[in-house]
C-alpha cells in the first residue's frame, strides 16, 4: 500500500536519543538493550527515535531486546541507530536533511528508572523465572549454558524458557535441552508465558530478563515481577530468591 511506513517521508526520524553518557561495557551487555527499549518508548510514544551513540557492530538478539521493549511501553514501529540500521549511516540520512523534534540524552539515571518501572517486587523469595520474551535464540541459549552448567534450580521453583520449535530442535539437536531438563528447566515452543495454557505455575513472584515480559505479566497475570540480567536470573533461580550481581548495578548502573 501507498500509505505509513511504505513511505520514504514517513520513515524519517522524529525525535534523537542520544547514548554517549552510557560506559562503553554497559552496551556490551543485553540489559541494557531491553532497558533503552523499555525508556526509548516511553520517550517516543509512536514517533521514530533515532539512537546515536551505540557500537556499531551489535547482536541481533540486542536488537531484537530493544525492538520488543520499545513496542511494547510505546508504539514504536519503527526506530534508526546511526551506524547500524540501513537507513540511518548517518543522522543527517536518519532525519532525511531535517532536525530531531526533541533530543533526550539517556543517562544512568534514567536507566535505573527504566529498571524500576520493571520491578514490581521487592527482592525475596522466588516462585518462577520466565526468559525467552521475545523467543530465546540459538545464541542466546548457548549463552545460558554455562551459567547452568552442573547446576540445579531450587526445589519447587519454576523454570520456563520461551523458543521457536525450529530453534528448540536444533537446541536438542546440540543436546541442550537435556542438560536444561538436568537443571529443572522446561522449554517450551511457539508461545509466551505471560499468556500461555502451557504453564500452570506462573503465579506469586517471577523473574524475568525480557523487558517485554515484566511489562506485561503483572497486568495479565497478577504477578509480582523481578527484573534482572540473564546471570541473575539463573543465580536467583540456583538460591530460590532474588540475587543482585553487585558489579553490575554498583558498578554500572545505580
């Protein structure tokens, strides 16, 4: 159709966020995807933000993190990053010759915001951890092995990861799923589990590492939800309550 984002001119960008006062280390981590995510639709409402400011060369699955969160607190369609989206070499090519309507420079601070508006619960005693919102990746489970390796959850805590079934065949394929099944994880395909019949535990207090999730759940579920790295999720899980890496919010963020 000749209409919305089918457009050249309705693909410009509208507004400018800036990173630059972000540590370099910190957008090497997937956290702060789904937390930019989380703040840029907030910001953004249903206008175009372009992103200046992060490395150029950025995992799919960190885009992908950014792309459900910002959908999901603001109707962001469609979004640039300078240097990284095709649309957006430069911001001069993001903005189509024109200026930003507004221009936000994101700090730590906001950040923490974002983190908070993520959090509904106090750190305690878990019932569930929930990750694969958007569906976990190949990479993103051979990230997650290590964390589990040799390792169990705590007994009477559920353990839920959300996939496609193609990546899940391939994760059996590989022999994952059986070292998940050892840890006490269930891997399920084609759904999430803020809505899913196949989960019948997602009750109490839950812990997530998808901004998308811990937006959701607390409104569809009535659950209590915990926002944290992949590392904390699975440590939290190990424990049976919520652990804070401390390198990575007293060190990074507050």
């Amino acid at each position: 159709p000749y209409a919305g984002l089918h457009l050249d001119e309705e693909r410009r960008g509208d507004i400018l966020i800036r990173t630059d006062a972000i540590p370099d280390d910190w957008k090497n981590d997937n956290i702060f995807y789904h937390l930019l995510g989380h703040y840029a639709g907030q910001f953004s409402g249903r206008r175009i933000p372009v992103i200046s400011g992060l490395p150029p060369q950025k995992t799919m699955d960190s885009l992908k993190a950014l792309s459900a969160a910002a959908a999901t607190s603001g109707g962001v369609a469609m979004w640039h990053a300078q240097g990284i989206t095709p649309e957006a070499k430069t911001l001069d090519h993001a903005f189509q010759g024109g200026a930003p309507g507004a221009i936000l420079e994101l700090t730590s601070a906001l950040l923490a915001k974002a983190r908070q508006d993520l959090t509904s619960a106090a750190d305690g005693p878990l019932d569930m951890v929930a990750l694969g919102t958007p569906h976990f990746s190949l990479t993103e489970f051979e990230r997650l092995m290590p964390f589990i390796d040799g390792r169990r959850l705590k007994p009477g805590l559920a353990f839920y990861i959300s996939t496609s079934r193609h990546v899940r065949h391939e994760a059996a394929t590989r022999g994952w799923l059986g070292d998940l099944e050892k840890f006490g994880a269930t891997v399920i395909a084609d759904t999430c589990t803020y809505y899913s019949p196949a989960v019948r535990r997602c009750r109490g207090h839950i812990m997530t590492n998808s901004a998308k999730w811990a937006y959701y759940a607390p409104g569809m579920l009535g659950v209590e939800v915990s926002f944290g790295s992949l590392a904390e999720c699975v440590e939290s899980a190990v424990r049976g309550e919520v652990w804070r890496d401390p390198r990575l919010w007293t060190n990074g963020l507050p």
